[in-house]
C-alpha cells in the first residue's frame, strides 16, 4: 500500500509586517514565519542578492505562487543547457517555513480551544464521543482544543450546538 505524503503548503498571506510573514498553510493553520531567522539558517548573508529582503519594505513584496512565498525583487538566475542566464524568482520551500515558524496563537482562538475543551469536559464527553456526535474527528477536535487549527464557522456551529448541546452566539463588538 502507498503512502501518502503531505506537502506543506501555502495557501494565503495574512500580513507582512516586522519581519515576520503570517501565512495560512493548507493543513489549517495560521502560523507566523520570522524572516530573520530563515535568512540566517539558510546563510543568506551580505554576498546573497536575496540579503535584500533583511529590509522589511523589501519583503513585503513577497507573493503567493506555486504554494509558497516567491520574490520577483531578488536578482537571481539560472545558468540554462544552451549557456544563457534567466532570471528566476527566490523561492524558499513551504516545507522550510513550516519547519522555521510558529503557530499564531491569536487571542479568539486561545479562548475558543479553551472554552471547547470545558464545555467538553463540563458535558462529561471525551473527544472522541464529542467528535462522533458533531460528525468530526477525535483529532480535529484536539487540534481546537489545543490551538492548532482554524476552525471554519459552520463546524463550529457543529460542534458547539449538535455535540455539546449548547447554544453558539456570536458577537462583534
């Protein structure tokens, strides 16, 4: 039997700012990358035409393409089989970010993961008997619980209404 590979994944920027890049990658999380760190573990240095993007108005520039951060601002290139040089974007691999970066641990989803979890155990459910009821699964609800995943309106609906029993209300204030 096959196994499947995951390959980390970025789907969406959420913000750029003080070095640090705030993505969303395709396993659901909201994760911040510093720059800073990545430059250096990679040994981007003052020889590296990508030692511009220690300038933050720099990496700001950054786009999403092929499901990874990609800067057309770099000078870079590629030496072609007939000799030529083109010039390519940089690139880092979302499987580097991922390894160089830290979940987003907004303040909502601190209180939503927790609040879960006591409504859960208040209830006298386990996960997994909270996961059959709400037709998710035992590590979807973990990933909640424990602030490691997004969780999408309608799930929550789910969760809280058909799996605890509870009312969900929501408020903008």
């Amino acid at each position: 039997m096959r196994k499947t590979i995951k390959i980390p994944r970025i789907l969406k920027i959420n913000k750029i700012e003080n070095h640090s890049v705030n993505v969303t990658f395709n396993n659901g999380e909201s994760r911040i990358i510093d720059f800073t760190k990545v430059l250096k573990s990679i040994g981007i240095d003052g020889n590296s035409p990508a030692f511009i993007l220690f300038d933050d108005s720099e990496l700001k520039k950054a786009v999403l393409r092929d499901n990874t951060l990609s800067f057309d601002n770099v000078e870079q290139y590629i030496t072609m089989r007939n000799g030529q040089k083109e010039r390519v974007p940089f690139e880092i691999g979302a499987d580097i970010l991922l390894k160089h970066s830290l979940p987003d641990k907004s303040e909502i989803m601190l209180r939503l993961g927790r609040l879960i979890r006591e409504a859960r155990r208040k209830a006298g459910l386990t996960q997994q008997e909270l996961a059959i009821m709400s037709g998710t699964s035992r590590t979807y609800i973990s990933r909640i619980e424990n602030d490691r995943s997004d969780v999408e309106l309608a799930t929550l609906k789910k969760i809280i209404e058909v799996g605890l029993g509870r009312q969900l209300e929501i408020k903008i204030k």
